[in-house]
C-alpha cells in the first residue's frame, strides 16, 4: 500500500478515528452490542441515549474515579459528528420529530476488523477452498464462448450427478460430518454479516448522491433541460455501473417469493445443525434484514426520482404563475380603457419623433476613386540657394516663455496651478501650448498631476470660438533651491 494513502486514511477514515479515539472502548462496545449483536438497523436517539445513561452509569461505577464523566447525549452528538465522529447517523424521519441513530459504513468496518483480532478456537479452510473452486469454475466456464467446450463441461457434470445418483439408488448416501457442517455454518454467517455491511456502504454512495442533487437543485438557475440532463445521466451511470448492476440483480433474487421460502427454510435448518458455540440468532431472520436494507437503498433511488419530479413541478408552477400576472395585466388594462377612466399607453415607444427609412434603391451607386500617377524616373537636382522659410512658417511656441511665468508665480506663492498662470498669462496659441504647460520642466520648480480633479481650461480661436479642454489639475511646486534663495 502507499505511504501517502495509508497517511490519507489516517487522516480522513472514520472506521480509523474510531479504533484510535481514547473512549473507543466506551463507543465500539455499546455500540456493537445495541447495533449489531442486538441486530437494530436504527434507534430512537431518547432509547439510544437511555441505553448509554445506564451504561455509563455502571462503568463510573467499577471504577474508582468517573471515567466518563459527560451525559449520554453529548457522547452520541460527538460519535455522530462528522469530524469528531463519524460512527453513528442523526437523521429525522418524515413521519416523527424524534431524530434517528444508525451506524454508519465506517462503524460496521471498524467492527469487522476487530472481529478478525480475535482468538478463535476453529478456523474452517477446506469449504472456503471448496467455495474458491465453485468461483473460478463458474467464472471461467459462464465467460467460454465455444459452444464445444461448454458442451464438454456440461457432459462432465452430468456424468458426476449420474455417478452420485446410482450410488444414492445403492444406498450409499455421503453426510456432510460436524467439522464441515460448522464450517461451512461459520463461513455462511460471515457472508451474510459482510452482506449487511455491504448494503449500508451503497446506501451512504447513494445519500452523498442524493445530497449532491438536492444542492445543485437549489443554487441552479439556468435553462431547465440542462440540470435535467445532468441529473437523468447521473442516475443511468449509477444504474448502469457495476455497483448498480449487482445490486440490481441482488434485489430481484431476493424478491422472489419462490427464493424467499427456500432461504428460509434452509436458514432453519441451519440454525439447527450449527454447532452451539457457533450459533448466530441474526442468521435466522438474515433474510428480513437483508429485504430491509435492501428496500431502504430502493428509497434512496426514489428519492432522487422525486427529487426531479419536484423540480418540475415547480418550474412549471413558476411559469404558470408568470403567465397568470401577464393575463390579470392584460385582463385590468381591457377593462381600464373600456371604462375610460384611466388612458393607458397603447402602442411602442421610440426614441426618435420619427421613424428612418433608408430604402434600397435609394443608396448611391459605388464610384471608382481616381489614383493619381506619380513618375519620379526623371527627377533633377534642384539648386541649392532658394527660399525655405514657408517650410519654418508653422506654429511655434515659445517654451521660455511660459518657463518665465511659471518662474515667477513659483517665486512669488510657492506654488500654484496652471489655470492660476493662465488667469495672469492667458493663451495665445491654444491647444498648443497647453500642451506646452504640460511638458515643461525646470530646475525652479516640480510639475505634479493630480488626476482626482479635473480643471476647465478655455481660450478665444482667430475666428472667435471659445474653445475648452478638460486637463487633470496642475500644480507647480518650488523646489527646495527656489524657496531658500526666496528667504
């Protein structure tokens, strides 16, 4: 076994907590004795907790200190915490207000390794043996394809029931003797025990099923079809898995009436031939309790049915509902307007006063766009002396300038914005040198943007508009060297 898998059992199996709890004593006796030996599949929490009450009661009282000092109730609580516990399950039935206890997978494993500790003063071997035998027999020969071979072996076990049927006709009869009766007695309790066990473990599978659909119904909001798809495909892989399948076909053995005489007869008959020291009062009604448990794993299977068909329900009591207010809206607005009391808005709104239309025919034909030819196969060197100052005749700010009003506004306040030097130094060149304002730099002064408030800045074009532009405030702060000259 791996190391990270045994530490991850240690750290999560409850069977694990169970053996190494220090009231283990306490919980696997009690426990085992009320659940299992006492065959009680569940228990009302007030008798459970009136059973542990007397059983503590008799402990505190052999020993010369309390050894458990704490009230039943509380130590059924922690068993059947799922962190503390584990052991035992608390539910509240839908016909009672009084909640339930019943064991869980982990307590029955935790039972069934401790039943393997134990000295025992017979151990059978040759029907375990015998039984391997039939397995491998039936599993070989029930997969073989060849019709040759199955016929083969069908001839041989006829000829051995032909061999046994003349020695029966002589009288020669073969009587199982006391050590194998008891044998095989020992290994049919342990099977119908590790049945029990076996059932309890499917059911908890399909619980955490159940309650994974019950979750994902109430957080789901999406269209209806796709949970219902997920579901119906989670509920065909159960079935249709191997767990599913041998169950399936466990429960219709069981069903049947033909089968339930047989067993119990021969359960009598057991319990009759079984040696006293062997003798388990459980494996005579094992079919009960197998019928049980079995109808118990059924239910969960239903009430994941039902759990679906509440869902549609109430979608479809939703979408009823919604379509009912639409019809008494309707129904009030009719009756309103009959009356004329009260003018209703009949009709669309539309954001425009009127409606565009743009009629096909009404589209400009396409125009093929003129390209223009450009031949540079003759270019001439021009002179080198010619006028080029349209080429310097572009808008130019003075950068020094602007440094010089800033400079001096710095010099005299210690700081101010920008919209400060432009009440005092108005724009001449627009957008251009605001953008100037912005870019400049000088050892008399730091620029810093405060992006948290948002300055207007206007100015006057040549032909008269007022233009604005929203710029983060400026702030222009003297330096250090600035400000002790100014003392």
């Amino acid at each position: 076994m791996d190391f990270d898998e045994v530490v991850s059992l240690r750290e999560r199996s409850a069977a694990w907590r169970l053996l190494a709890a220090e009231n283990a004593p306490l919980a696997i006796s009690f426990l085992g004795t009320v659940l299992r030996e006492e065959n009680r599949r569940e228990v009302r929490s007030t008798y459970l907790a009136e059973r542990l009450d007397d059983t503590l009661f008799d402990l505190n009282r052999r020993a010369p200190e309390p050894r458990y000092p704490r009230p039943a109730k509380e130590y059924l609580d922690d068993w059947a915490h799922p962190t503390k516990g584990g052991w035992l399950r608390k539910y509240h039935p839908q016909s009672s207000d009084e909640p339930l206890f019943e064991a869980t997978p982990s307590l029955e494993k935790a039972l069934d390794f401790l039943d393997t500790l134990k000295e025992r003063s017979f151990v059978g071997t040759a029907s375990r043996l015998d039984t391997v035998f039939l397995l491998l027999e039936k599993m070989v020969f029930g997969t073989e394809e060849d019709p040759e071979v199955r016929k083969a072996e069908l001839l041989r076990r006829r000829s051995e029931i032909d061999d046994e049927l003349a020695a029966v006709e002589r009288g020669e009869v073969a009587v199982l003797t006391g050590t194998q009766t008891r044998e095989l007695y020992q290994q049919v309790a342990q099977t119908a025990r590790s049945l029990l066990s076996d059932f309890r473990e499917v059911e908890e599978n399909l619980r955490k099923l159940d309650r994974a659909a019950r979750e994902r119904i109430a957080t789901y909001d999406g269209p209806k079809k796709e949970l219902l798809d997920e579901l119906m495909e989670g509920q065909h892989d159960i079935s249709e898995s191997d767990q599913g399948q041998t169950f399936e076909a466990f429960y219709r053995y069981l069903m049947s009436s033909t089968r339930q005489d047989q067993l119990a007869e021969w359960l009598t008959t057991a319990a009759q031939l079984a040696h006293p020291d062997d003798r388990d009062p459980r494996l005579e009604r094992v079919q009960h309790d197998w019928a049980e448990a079995a109808e118990r794993t059924q239910s969960i299977v239903r009430q994941l049915s039902e759990q679906l068909r509440r869902f549609l329900d109430n979608q479809v009591w939703l979408e009823n509902r919604r379509v009912m207010d639409l019809i008494r809206q309707i129904e009030s607005a009719s009756i309103q307007l009959r009356d004329g009391g009260v003018r209703l808005p009949v009709g669309m709104e539309i954001d425009s006063p009127s409606i565009k239309f743009e009629l096909p025919m009404e589209r400009p034909l396409g125009s093929s766009v003129r390209t223009s030819v450009v031949d540079s196969s003759n270019v001439e060197s021009g002179d080198e002396d010619f006028a080029a100052d349209s080429l310097f005749n572009q808008q130019y700010v003075d950068t020094d300038r602007l440094r010089a009003a800033v400079t001096s506004g710095v010099a005299t306040s210690g700081h101010l914005t920008l919209t400060e030097v432009l009440r005092h130094h108005p724009l001449e060149q627009g957008l251009a040198e605001v953008v100037a304002y912005l870019a400049l730099s000088d050892d008399a002064f730091d620029v810093v943007f405060d992006e948290s408030a948002i300055d207007a800045i206007s100015w006057t074009t040549h032909d008269g508009n007022v233009r604005v532009a929203e710029v983060p405030r400026i702030l222009y702060v003297a330096t250090d060297s600035t400000t002790d000259s100014r003392d």
